[in-house]
C-alpha cells in the first residue's frame, strides 16, 4: 500500500504527520518533491481505526522493541526447525518481526499480541492472532507447543519470568528459543531444562 503527498518534502511534512505514517511505514523518495510512505498491509485503514477507534498503544509499557530481521533470522536457526509441521507460539508477536521467518505453515503459528494495532498489522500480513495478554493467556491456554519463538520485555526481570512460562507450554520435545538480556547469560532460568547460549549481540534496538 503507498500513500503519495504531492509536493510534501521531508522538511516541510506537519510533524505528527510524519510521526503517524513514520512508525507504520517506510519513508522513500525518488524525486526532490514527492514522498510516500509504503508497508506490507492496509495503512489507510490501519490509520483510519487509529482516527475514529482511538486505537493507542502505549509501546513503553508494553516493551515494544521491534526485532531487527537479521536478529530474528538467527533466532529462527537456533529454533531448529526440522519438520515444517511444527506447532509454534510466539507470546509477543509485535508486527510480526520473528513470526515472518518462521519456516512451517502460517495456520501452526500462534500469535499472542494485546496491542490493537499490532494485532491489525499482524492480521493484515495472514497470521493467526490471539487477543489478549501472554501471561494471562498462559494460565487458561490448554495448546502445547514444539517451538516458542520470543523477544519477552526485559524490564525488572519479566525477561526471565516470560521463559519459564513459556517453557511451561511446550510439547515433551518441543524448545523455548528467546531473545534475553546479555545478563542472563549461562545462568539457569528454568530449573531442570537444557540450557544453550549464544554470543551476545549489541546494539540490536532503537
């Protein structure tokens, strides 16, 4: 979807216009006096339901901190996915930065997400999303995962908390792969359960 402003330039763009289409979209230009906006979903209506269903998030409290395709794309290796038939949860599914490497078929994926407008987003590229909070989601879920694909917020310690949950909802087989704070680095987070690390990469969030 792509959203022309004839003789709009970067500099002269209104502010909270920029910011809306800024944190939906990705600006490009090609000449000195267009600019659009363009994204893998409706953003129209997206910004519609923003306008006339007062849909706002507040992304600092839920820990929205977008994973970068090459972190998610690592992610995904150490998931080791084997069979493609996998059923796999991702507990905070963002606008769909991890679940769009997922290698098996989009109806095994499910995607829990309580932002209105990542849940929008998420619906619009085909994934399955469930509405509500991961940790409450966790005490009334009965599915059982092979894979859980996360990034969980890091603030006072939900890092930690979020794995272990997760890792309550796995098949026998199945493994927990997660993005954590370098400081949990070789420490046990679930008692009982094989832990692998990996090197720690800096700098992977604006």
């Amino acid at each position: 979807c792509n959203i022309e402003f004839e003789g709009i330039s970067y500099s002269n763009m209104p502010k909270e216009l920029f910011e809306l289409f800024s944190l939906f979209g990705v600006k490009e230009q090609k000449y000195a006096n267009f600019i659009w906006f363009s994204a893998d979903f409706d953003i129209i209506t997206l910004l519609k339901n923003i306008a006339y269903q007062g849909w706002i998030d507040d992304y600092k409290s839920y820990q929205y901190y977008p994973t970068k395709p090459e972190l998610a794309e690592k992610l995904i290796d150490y998931a080791s996915f084997e069979t493609g038939n996998e059923k796999v949860l991702e507990p905070s599914a963002g606008q769909g930065g991890i679940c769009q490497f997922i290698p098996v078929i989009v109806s095994n994926i499910d995607c829990v997400e309580i932002s209105k407008i990542n849940q929008f987003i998420l619906k619009e590229k085909g994934f399955k999303v469930i509405d509500d909070d991961f940790l409450k989601f966790s005490q009334k879920t009965k599915n059982r995962y092979d894979r859980i694909v996360m990034n969980p917020p890091f603030s006072k310690g939900r890092a930690k908390l979020h794995v272990e949950i997760a890792y309550s909802l796995l098949n026998e087989d199945g493994n927990v792969t997660a993005i954590v704070p370098a400081s949990l680095k070789d420490q046990i987070i679930v008692e009982g359960a094989k832990h692998t690390y990996s090197e720690i990469f800096s700098d992977n969030f604006d």
